[in-house]
C-alpha cells in the first residue's frame, strides 16, 4: 500500500475515532434530543456518516456496498428522526458500525483506491477521492454532534 494510501486510512481512523469519543457519555436518551433550531438529533448523525460513506463508494463504483436497505430511508439525505421505525438502530449499535468501518472499508476497497471509475456528478472518479470527500463530510457532522451537545448542557 502507498504511503499516501497508509495516510488516508490513518486519518479515516483518527477522526472516527474523534466522533466514538465524543459519543462516550452520551446516553441513548441524549441521543434522541433536537433543540430548537436543528432538524436531526445525534443518533441521526451517526447513522448519516455510516451510510454517506458507503452511498460514495457505491456511487462510484456502481457495486451494491454493505450498507442494509433501511439505512438510506432512516439516514438518507433530506431524512430525519421522524423516519425511524423500532427497527433503527441505537446509538451503540450505531457507535458499532461506525467502529468496525474504517478497517472494513480498507480491508474491501484498500487495494482498488486508484482504480478509475466514470466520474460522479461531483467529478470523483476513484475511491480514495471517494474517502477524502467523505472524511471532510464526516469532520461537518462531528461539529453538528457537538453543538447539539452544547445545547444539551
């Protein structure tokens, strides 16, 4: 694997693990609350970052990603808490997922980074473009998650 490559995959882990430790207290309760102003709660987040980074992937590489169905109807783009069903996962099954992803995302696409696909509406065309697109996205979400936080307090 290039360096660049080891790089990519080291700052994928760094920053979830960020995220995984901001979530250490937060309750499942705490979880479910949105203050006034924001559309989605923390648990909505975390589902989000799971499945934008597999949805990139799957779009451009046009291959089915392991993301489950229901995941895009509960934490899909425009969705929001109202679209969970007792079927949405909690926020530890969430902090699991989110967990386990990098190395399986490194473990799957680690040695196609490069491979050139046609390109996305966004012009991505490789899936390490893919990665460095969604740890950006990823990095907005962690801020959202501590501000909903700070108007726990």
């Amino acid at each position: 694997m290039k360096r660049r490559h080891e790089v990519l995959f080291h700052q994928l882990e760094s920053y979830r693990s960020e995220i995984l430790g901001v979530l250490e207290n937060v309750t499942e309760a705490q979880a479910e609350v949105i203050p006034k102003g924001f559309r989605n709660n923390i648990r909505w987040n975390l589902g989000h970052i799971y499945l934008d980074q597999f949805l990139w992937i799957q779009a451009v590489t046009k291959e089915k990603a392991g993301v489950p169905e229901q995941f895009n109807t509960w934490f899909g783009y425009g969705t929001s808490p109202a679209n969970f069903t007792a079927d949405t996962p909690s926020i530890e099954e969430l902090k699991e997922l989110l967990k386990n992803q990098p190395s399986e995302i490194k473990t799957t696409y680690g040695h196609r980074l490069e491979e050139e696909f046609p390109p996305t509406e966004m012009g991505m065309h490789t899936i390490e473009q893919v990665l460095i697109r969604t740890i950006f996205h990823e990095g907005m979400h962690l801020q959202t998650i501590l501000d909903l936080k700070k108007c726990m307090k």
